[in-house]
C-alpha cells in the first residue's frame, strides 16, 4: 500500500498541505492506528518545523542535522519545555525515519537527534479517603447521578482513560465474569477486572438507568440527548464532585487512572501487574510509580529485616 495516496480520507484538522507530511499522518492514521488528537499534535510540530524553514527559505528535501538541531535552539528559544521539546525529537525522528525508509530522501537527518532530559513529575493522587468522598458527591435516584457514579466508581476501579471510558459499549462489560474489555491507544485490546461493587454500580445503571437517556449511540455513557459523553463532560464532572468534596487541588479524569495505580501498589501489587492493568506497552511509562513500590519494600524492610528489628530493641 502506498500511504501517500488518499490523503484527503484524514480530518481536515490533521491535514498540513505538504505531500510529505500529508502521507505520513496517513501512515500514522492507517498503519499506526493514531487518534485524532494525536495527529494533530503531529500536524503542528511539522507545521513549526515548515515555518522555521520557511522562514530561512529552506526546504525538507535539503533539511540537515544542524538545521534540525537549529530548529530545537529555537523552540527551547521560544520558552518551550523540556517535555515538548522531547515530544518535538520524537515527531521529527518518526517523521524523518519514514521519509528516508521511504526513499524520499536518500538520508535521515534526525537520526542523531536526541531529547533533552525531562525530570519526571510525581502524579498527582488522591487519598483513598478523598477517592471515597467523591464517589459519594453524585446525587442517588437519578438517571445523572446513577450515569456520574457510575463512571466514577470505572475511573478509580480500572484505571482507564478517559477516551476508553467514554468509548465503552455495553457488550464490553461482562456482568458474569467482572470484566471490561477496553480498548486503548492504537486500538489494543486489553481486559481489566471490576471490583465486586463497581461491578453493582455498573450492573445497576445498565439495567436501570441507561434505558432513560433513549439511547441514540451504542455507548455506555450518555448524555441528556442520548448521545455518547465527550471528554469535556467528564472532565467537567469530575471537577465539579472534587470541589463539592471540599478537594481545591487540580483533579482531573486522569487523577484516578494514577490514584488506581498508585493504590494498587501500595496494597502490594507489582509493577509489571499495573503495566498490563493501565494498558502500558512499554513499563517505562509504568516506574513513575515506583516512588510508591519503593517506599512500600523500605517499609517492609524496616518491619522484618533482623538487624532493623535489633536497632529498635536497643
């Protein structure tokens, strides 16, 4: 299949002009299965890199190393940080490998590229007692509170995406075994446990409440008008029932995908167990958390390692 034909079946939004990168967001959109938000942040990284050049009168067939390395002088310039920058590397790299393992140019100029060192942010996470009290913010006896319970009590049980929650189906619970079936990024199908209470919650509004939206999309969360719940109304939710909580901090649908993994880990499970769980393909997305496993085994060591327990008795 030659991905730099029909350019046109992407969004108008992904879309750029230039040939080049046109057929490799269709590459990305085809071949790698990448989402819509995804190729945008593509289609604006090379769009920078084509101002720049623009700007120098230069030309992707003539890009060097040096003017690669050039352009990230002048985003980091610009007041980027490290964290997009590294996101630019990586977009330049992907982009430039595809053009050379295509032939349309005889050299890959990124390859040497590499991103600047980014200090890895501890996620932000709830108590399980902030988790409880929130859980308990939407009002009981409604088709909104049992939809917003519902999806909170999914959130914190599974650890999902957003985009995988608003994306379940139906059929991708199944009541008698306790399972989801999510898909996540690139459409990787993956299974995930639900708790035994989730797992009621869950039951109860599918066979409840669901019906009082008069469903218009096979979506397990509706909203008023029948059609499946965006992002924003999630986010905008989970918001709403942190300050009702009495919770000022900054949560987000995604704090409960790092309060799922952090608790999990404090409760004993392992790192490699979270990775498969959240949906991770490779476990270095997964050790930010290890900040968690590590204080658990200091903790274990201090309780049972012999000589810690003679210090104490001295």
């Amino acid at each position: 299949m030659n991905n730099s034909q029909n350019p046109q079946s992407l969004s108008s939004s992904a879309l750029h002009g230039h040939p080049w990168i046109d057929a490799y967001l269709q590459f990305l959109l085809i071949d790698k299965g990448l989402s819509e938000n995804s190729l945008q942040n593509y289609s604006q990284d090379l769009s920078s890199l084509c101002a720049f050049l623009d700007d120098r009168q230069g030309d992707l067939k003539r890009v060097t190393a040096e003017v690669l390395s050039l352009h990230l002088v002048h985003l980091r310039a610009q007041g980027l940080s490290s964290r997009s920058l590294s996101r630019h590397v990586s977009t330049l790299r992907g982009f430039f490998g595809y053009l050379y393992k295509e032939k349309m140019l005889s050299d890959d100029p990124a390859r040497l590229l590499r991103s600047p060192k980014t200090p890895k942010a501890l996620p932000e996470v709830l108590t399980k007692k902030e988790v409880a009290a929130i859980l308990q913010r939407p009002v009981r006896g409604t088709k909104l509170g049992a939809r917003d319970r519902t999806m909170l009590e999914l959130l914190y049980a599974s650890g999902l995406r957003v985009s995988e929650l608003i994306a379940l189906r139906p059929l991708d619970f199944d009541d008698q075994v306790g399972l989801l079936r999510i898909f996540g990024k690139g459409g990787k199908e993956r299974l995930v446990p639900v708790h035994y209470q989730a797992q009621q919650v869950l039951h109860e509004y599918l066979t409840t409440w669901r019906k009082d939206f008069s469903p218009k999309e096979d979506r397990i969360f509706l909203n008023r008008s029948g059609k499946g719940l965006t992002r924003q109304a999630v986010w905008k939710a989970v918001k709403r029932y942190a300050l009702e909580a009495g919770i000022r901090r900054e949560i987000s649908p995604h704090t409960f995908r790092h309060s799922f993994a952090t608790h999990l880990l404090e409760g004993g499970a392992d790192l490699r167990s979270v990775q498969i769980l959240l949906g991770h393909a490779d476990i270095s997305s997964t050790e930010i958390y290890t900040h968690v496993e590590t204080g658990r085994l200091l903790r274990i060591h201090e309780r049972f390692h012999p000589r810690a327990q003679l210090s104490k008795d001295e």
